[in-house]
C-alpha cells in the first residue's frame, strides 16, 4: 500500500479538530497521583512512515507514561534472549474475561495468559532480568527503546515508577502468586522493580511511532535498516497485539479498528499498519475497560480514512 | 496481492504428500456417533480466488458436517436481519478461558461473549427465527450457503442433527440459562431445533472455499457479483473470525497462522486471505481444543509457502 | 433439655407482638406472580414438641409453599431408597460461594455440591423418580408428608407448580448440565416435573414442625413412635442442614441462631432443636440471600429466649 | 452429659490400638521440610474434662507445629480487641470451593470468606497487630495460649516461621490483593510476619486440649474459672468451626464427626464437645483436603463410643 502524504495529513488534522471538540474524554487513571495529574485535554497522534517521515498532530513531541505499552518492547527483548522457550512460562490466548487475571493464574496453574497482561508482563521482564542486576536489566530496556527511536534522552519518571510501588498491591498479588508456581524465578521485589521502572516510562507520541516501526516493516528498523527481529516474530507480535493488546476490549478494537495495538493506562496506543506505518496515539482519559478513549477513536478515525484495515480491502 | 496459480498448485500437491505422512491426526469428535464414525484419514483443502477458479487436493469434493463453520454464515444472515442491534444480546470479545462459556454466562448476566462460541451461536440463530416457523428459518439459512457456493444440493444430514438433538444437553442447559435472561427469546426446542440443523449442514472443501468467497473480497462474491454484505461488514466479520474462531486457540491460530478463520468440529475450517482467497480445509481429527489438527497445520504451511499473512510482510 | 411450656408460650407471645412491629419485612419472592402475591405481613411460628403438642403464634394455620424446605423430606425419602449410594451423585460441603452453582457444577464435572441447592435437590428427585412414572414418585412424596405431618389433606398448588416450570429456565439450565454429566439420569422434562410440584406443596407451620419432628427425636416420629430414620441418619441430616440449609447464608444462620433448619424461598424455615423440639417459622418476606427475614429472626429470639443453641451451654 | 471416666479410657485405649494398625496413614505435609521431616506414624489423642482431668493416649506429650489451629486463638483474641467490627474485614460463610481462596478474594472484593481460611486469617492478625509491634503482638498471642493451656514453656519453632516465610508466595500473594482493597492496613511484610510465626506455634496434644476448653465450657477456663469470651461468644466461635474449620472438607466432618472443629496442616485438630470436654487429635497424615487423615477417623470413632455429637441423641 502506498501512503499518500497529502492524504494523510488532512487526516491528522481533520482528526486534530474534531478531537478537540469531544466532550466525554474519559478519565484519566486515578490510581496514582502521578498519572491522575495529567490532563484529559491532552491529544496526540503520530504516524511513522517507512522513508522515515513522522505526521503528527497535537501533542506529538509531549512526554508521557508509556505504561503497558512497554510491554511489547520488553516482549520483544525478552524473545531475543529466550526465543520460544519464552512461552513455557506465558500463554498466547486473550485473557478474555471481565475479571481481573488472578482468577485464572489460579485456575491455570500460576501461568498468565498472554505477555500483555500484568502477570504475563512480569514474568517476561523475570526473563530480562536473567543474570543482572535489576538496574542492568533497566538499562538493557532503555537501550532499546532509545536505539528505537533514535533518541538518546528518553527517561525513566521515577515518581511515576516511585508511585507503582507503593501502590502495585494486585502486582505484588500477582508476582508472589507466580512465583509460588516458579513461574517468576527471581525475588519478587527485584522484578517487580524493574517492572515498574519500564512501565514508567515517558515519551512522546513521535518517538513511540519511530520506536514501533520495526514491527510495520517485516522487523527491520525502517531508517537504521538494523533488522531488530525476522519478519516472522514481527507478525507474530502483531498478531499478539491484535487478539490481547486491549485487554478485555481487546476483540472490540479489532472490530471497530482492525489493526494490530497495545495501549496503556497512561492514555498512549501503539498501532501498527503492516507495511504501511507505525502509529503512536495519545489522550489520558480512559474507557471503561482501561484503554484510552479519545486514543481509540482517533485510530478508528485514521483507519478508516487512510482505509488501513488487515482484515479487507474496499472492494 | 496478485496469485501465482503454480506456486499454490504446487504448494497444494506438497501439503497433501506431507499431510499423507503425518500419524498423529488426532481423534474425531466423539459425543456423537455420526461424527465419530467419519474416518481421521481424510484431509482436504481448497483455494477459491477471486477469478473463480478452485484450487484444491485431498477429499476436497468429500461432504462434511460443517458444524460451527456455519455459525460464520448465521452471523452474516442475521447481522443482515438485525443489524448492529445484535450486539445488544452478543459480545464481541474472545470468550479466553479453558472452561467452557456458562461460567461466563453466569458471570455475565446471560450475554455470551461473542457470537462463535456455542451460547453466542444459539443466541444469532434466535435472532434469525424471528417471526418465522423453524423450517421456514432453516430453508432460509440453507438457501443462503446454496447462493453462495453456487450448488443446489447442499443439504441437512438429519441423522447428524437428530444426533445432536439426543445428546446436547450442554446445548440445552446454555440456551435455557440465556432463555432466564431474556437473551434467547423463542422457545428453546425450537431455537435449538434450528441450531442443531443448521450445524448439520454437510459442504464439500470446494462448496466451503466457494461459500465464503465474499468475506475474502470485501463483501462481494466474485463469481457472481452480487454485494453480500457491505466491505466494512466483511472486515469486521473477518475481525471476529480471528479473534474468537477458534475457540480458546484463536489466540494461538492467529499467532502460527496468521489469517481470521473459524473451525467446527467436524474437522472443517474455514479461512480467509483478504484479497486474495477464500480456504476451506477439512480433516476430522482434532486437536486438544477441538479444532482440526491437520486441518491447522495444512493452512500454516499454506500460508507459510504463499506468504499469506494479515499482520504483516516478508520485509 | 426438660421443655418448660410456660416460658415456651411466653416467649412466642412475645415474639409475635415484636415481629408485628417490624417495619423492614423483607419482599417475596416475585420471580412467579404466585409467590409475589403473597403479603409479607404473614408471620408463624410452631413449636413441636416430644409429647406431640403444637405451642404457635400467628398465622400458623394459613398454609404456604414449602418450596426448598421440601428437599429435608426429598432427601429423607431418597436415601431411603438409595442409601449411601446417593453421595456419589452430591456431595456434602456447602456451595459457599455468592455465585449460583452451575459455575461450581461446570468446575466440579456436574456433580452438585450438597442436596440442598437447586441441583442437589434436582439429583436427588431422579433418584427418587428411580422407575415410578412422575405421578407415582410425587405420589410418594405427598405420601410422606402426609404421614409425617398426621394430616392427609396437604396438597400440592398446581398453579404454583405449572409457573415455576414456566419460568424455571435456570433450573432446566441446570437439570440438563447435569444430565450431561450422567448425574441426572431421567428425561429432564420428567425430573423437573416432579422437582416443580414437590416445592410447590403447601403446608401449615403446625404441619411443617410436625412433619419435621422425627430429625428432633432420633429419627423416630414421637407421636406413632415410628421410626422414620436410624438416629445417625438424622444427626446426619441435622448436619447437612446446618452447613447448607440456607445458601449462602448457612454460616450466618449457624453464628446467629445455631440450630440446624432448611430455608425455602416461600419464605418457610423448619428448624430443630436436637432432643427438644422442631420449630417452623414462616413470613413470606426475604433478605438478601433468600431466606425468610422475620423467620429468621424470630428463630433467632426465640433460641436466645430459650436457650436453644446446639453450640453450647449458657455456662 | 456427665462424662463416664472408665468408658472414655477404654475409648481412648481401643482407638489407639486401631490407630497403630491404621496403614494408609495419610502423608504429612511437604510444602516445608520442617513439617514434611515429622513421622506419619504419630499419633495422639487427648480430652480435657470441665473438672480438669487429661484423659490421653499415644504420643500426647509431643509437641507439633499447631498451624492453622492457631486461627482459633487468634480469632478469640482478635475478637476482644475489636469486636463485632471484625466482621467488617472478613465474612462468615463457608469457602465452599475446591479452588483456592484468592478466586473468592477477587469476586468478593478482597474480603474473605471466614477467619478460617488463609487469607481470613491473615486479616484477624492485622487487627490484632494494632498499634502493637509484630514482637508485642506475637508476645500477645503466645501468652494467651500459655495462659489457657497452664504451661509457661510453649514456644514459637523458629525453623518452621523461617520456611513459612521463605516459601509462602501464596500467602504473600493473598496479603497484598487484600491490602489493595484496605482489607489488611498494615505493611505485608510485618502482618505476615507476626502470621506466619503464629501458625509455627509448637503445642501437645494436652497442651491443646487444654487451651481450648474455654469453648466447651461457655468461655469459660474449667480449671481457673477465668472467663475468657462470653457464653454467646464461645458458641459463636464453635459455630464458626463446625461450618469454617476444615476448610473444604467441613461439611464432610460435620457430617461424619459432628463436632465443631478446627485443623491445621501439622496434623493437629482441636475439637470441641460442648458442656463436655475439648479434644485435641494429631497425627501427621493428611487427608486429599488437607486435614489430618487419623485425627479424624479418631475423632469420629471416639464421638461414636461416647455418643458425643451436637446434632442429635441417640433415641
């Protein structure tokens, strides 16, 4: 599929305007003062192209917490180091169920469903954490995302990370549960640590797009030409993404969007468009299953404009 | 994506050597006789494209019991009846759990998760009877799967559906505890009565390919034109394949396949390439989810060999 | 314990004139127009004793459905013809969850918890359906009561027993999971047949504690001096009324009052006191889990008053 | 009852003797070595009588690790503190499920079920930790069993606290989910402490007998005359046994024994026959459900022999 630039950027902004315009924009996540703080009136959508061009609209070069989405770089790295044998500790099916996951940690013998939802994001960062020191281990992951992105001062907001701590009881639920089952094989706080450290990470939408283009592009980075994965893991994170990147509003987004995304409670979306783009969405009020509202029906709006859909053509 | 005739022929001819080899088939479902009769040593797979023509090797003009496959042409049939007010007393999120869906039912007030698990099928075909007698709800379902593969001798196995009738107790249970929240409407015999038949449709491999054609091109079926359901529809159905056809290895399939597709019992799978061609593949022994296990596995090489894949490219 | 008639009658004097007064009765069941119509302003209670008299107040002569308070009777008459042989169909441990138990029969492969939630009580009906026509099982039932209570004219409400099958969606729901399993083993149709009409007797208070006697007294009905059960077996049933009579409410009931007693949605309650006496109490209104709410709390008085607690001595 | 001395001793001795010959002895806990290393060929029974006599047999003057015994102590204790406030935090029905207790905490809101179980218990430590240190609270708790058993030298086992904490994931993992929710308000760590040091109490059978007298005798301590609870109190906590004490085996043993008790993973069960005597059983061994195999067969051959059994007499 070709992009047609002009196209797209009237997208961007017809998108840009009618966004502002909503009223109900969700609430942004409560549960830390951190993420509470940040205002709903926040909206960004940045679109990643193969030559390398970024079209934003909004508040494209505004950091925030990347939160979940984090979970498809640490996803990434941890295949690398484990390949396959990543999936004797973690599922590939949606968790699909209203309920939180610790019901079926319970049910399933201590093994999360898919590496998108908590428990299965925390025994993958137990897999980066391997032979290293918790802050090693950090480090590898803000490598990572810098070399993505090309941009050597993404950060890590401790505060944020600080918050989580003191308030990740269910994680902490989750992680000892796991680790009662020797699906988490380090002490829980060290993982937990690093855990929270990834998820509080901040960027910006333009620099989230840049960083998930690899997984548009048959896994090589579109500007570096640095292959990060083969184009077959590529898809398959995709196809992770498509059927568990939304939690329990996973099945919806594929059905009014079409296209493979993680989103995270801070409000930001990855979006991927095989082939085509990487996109980074961004807006602090949430829906009711926890994905960002204004977020969702910006890349519902840009799908259909752009008509990027995997699931068929136009006819 | 254009369709190289060789390259899938010869594809066609591998599969089917090495399909011919492998031991392990799995076992036919057994909870009724007529299917636990069939043999596992069948296997047959199909490729309809746009131009019409049928590519296929195995038993591919072998009648099967299509079984839940049908539910794909039920859903289609009453989202033309309904429209989107269907979703009121269906979801659309994978059902994600091992154990089967009347815990959900219970834990969701009577809705099933989405319309490819038996409760959400029983709820479609509900939807379908409308104000109609049984037979007369039937015929119009018959006469669609006959429209779209474009043969007149589709038929019931009666002794299948009788079967059905005799020993679906589960079946019963699922469509009186949806009845107790008014999401089944009509009486449950006769709601069941129509379900039990229509999963008792037997199509050949090619009859399949043929039937689900339009979802592969937006909505129309090639051969003879005629717009089935609009582009958006087709996607989205397509959506739901991938995320929920599978039962509790959607997750899975989308993961190793790559491609929306909906499995029933009987050993039959359809699936669909967007754009580019409609698959039917047929092999009666199933894995440990109840999905056709050489069935997958044909369809993974297929894919494999002819680059098919929605969630992205070679690169 | 010596019965000291006086402060028995005192006592019930007293508890009348306090459960007039009560304003928070509680609402009938208004799942059928029968049991709804109902006024929660009925309130009985019967006391009877080892040397056959009846001490009551209220309306202890106005008759009501018994409805689950019929599986004590149920259960009697069945592990009389089945013997121990019944605990391989339904266990004996309290459901003990807020959730409705075809979650529990889906967990546990059919098999109901205890003889006293729906389908327990369902299961022990087919065993007491063993190869009698419907007619001839109910006959049976109505046959016991009658020779229990000494009254021969208590009598089933038809129209009671034909709403509760018009609307018994959940209990078909459960009835046909379980034939699934090979718990029930009878047409559901039939089992349910003789389910509705059994719940759907109607008795006095006097009849009820009359007829409940023989678990008071060592399983041997004080006033024929005929044995109805062996002594263990009814300790033993005692037992299965204390842990399970009242849903969810069994342990509240037990730290409360601390008698064993069989609640029924007609707002029925037959309790007894080991070596003393049987009690019914009765007031159509219920609370939040199902039970009589002035029955439960007169039962409460009137134990505290009487010192009736199988717990304990006053000291 | 009066209790006839000669009988009891005869009892006592008869059982023992079949107790040795007992060989399917049930298999000791193995989740700690410290327990898994204590021989299944132990044995012990003992019965404290209101006027202070110890009738004894097998090994009653070896002290075991009492366990989840303790919760019986601690929920006395707990009650004195914060009365019928305590019941805002945990509940009073049976678990009543085979699946482990934090499924109930997430349906539930993070409350527990009863005080009982795991996580019920873990929440009566935190009220009892109060404003106190782990070190005073613990000093609390252990001078209140010394108190009620007369014996100054009973002790914590380190060994057994250190394991319980090194290996107690699940428990960690259930105190956090109820800190999420403000069930538990202090630290994990500092209640889990105190919790798991609890459980490690080391206790003889005479020991245990003796502490928990109080609950056959109205509150009472036969021997100091010191009351402990009120008689409504002491009732309250037996009635809570019967339901609550064996986990999801209480329906069982009420039905079979028919006496409140409660058991602990050492082996050890305390059981209690109101106005009669308290009794505590060990033996290793446990039974599919986590109690102790032999206690419990003793118990119910020795509540047959004295005719010892709430629900009912012997007619």
């Amino acid at each position: 599929m070709a992009l047609d630039g002009t196209r797209l950027k009237d997208a961007l902004e017809a998108i840009a305007a009618e966004m502002a315009t909503v009223e109900e924009r969700g609430k942004p996540a409560d549960y830390i003062p951190e993420l509470a703080r940040v205002s709903a009136g926040h909206f960004a959508l940045c679109v990643a192209t193969e030559d390398g061009r970024l079209f934003s609209c909004g508040d494209a070069d505004t950091a925030f917490s990347i939160q979940s989405v984090s979970k498809v770089f640490t996803l990434t790295l941890a295949l690398g180091l484990a390949g396959d044998a990543l999936w004797k500790r973690v599922g590939r099916e949606p968790s699909g169920s209203a309920f939180n996951s610790i019901v079926q940690l319970e049910y399933e013998h201590g093994r999360p469903r898919n590496p998108f939802i908590n428990a299965g994001a925390i025994a993958v960062t137990d897999i980066i954490l391997g032979n290293h020191q918790p802050r090693e281990a950090l480090g590898e992951i803000l490598r990572f995302l810098r070399a993505l992105s090309g941009d050597d001062t993404i950060s890590i907001d401790e505060a944020v990370a600080l918050s989580e701590k003191q308030t990740g009881y269910r994680n902490f639920a989750l992680a000892n549960y796991m680790r009662a089952y020797g699906i988490i094989t380090h002490p829980v706080d060290l993982v937990l640590g690093v855990y929270f450290h990834h998820c509080a990470i901040a960027m910006t939408a333009q620099q989230l797009a840049q960083a998930g283009s690899f997984l548009a592009f048959g896994g090589r980075d579109p500007l570096s030409g640095f292959r990060v994965v083969s184009p077959d893991r590529a898809r398959r994170i995709n196809a992770l993404m498509l059927t568990c990147g939304h939690y329990d509003g996973s099945g919806e987004f594929a059905y009014r969007v079409g296209l493979p995304a993680k989103s995270g409670v801070g409000g930001g979306i990855l979006c991927i468009v095989p082939g085509v783009a990487s996109i980074a969405a961004w807006s602090p009020g949430l829906n009711d299953v926890g994905n960002s509202r204004l977020g969702t029906l910006a890349l519902e709006r840009l799908a259909k404009t752009m008509d990027w859909n995997i699931f068929g053509i136009r006819s």
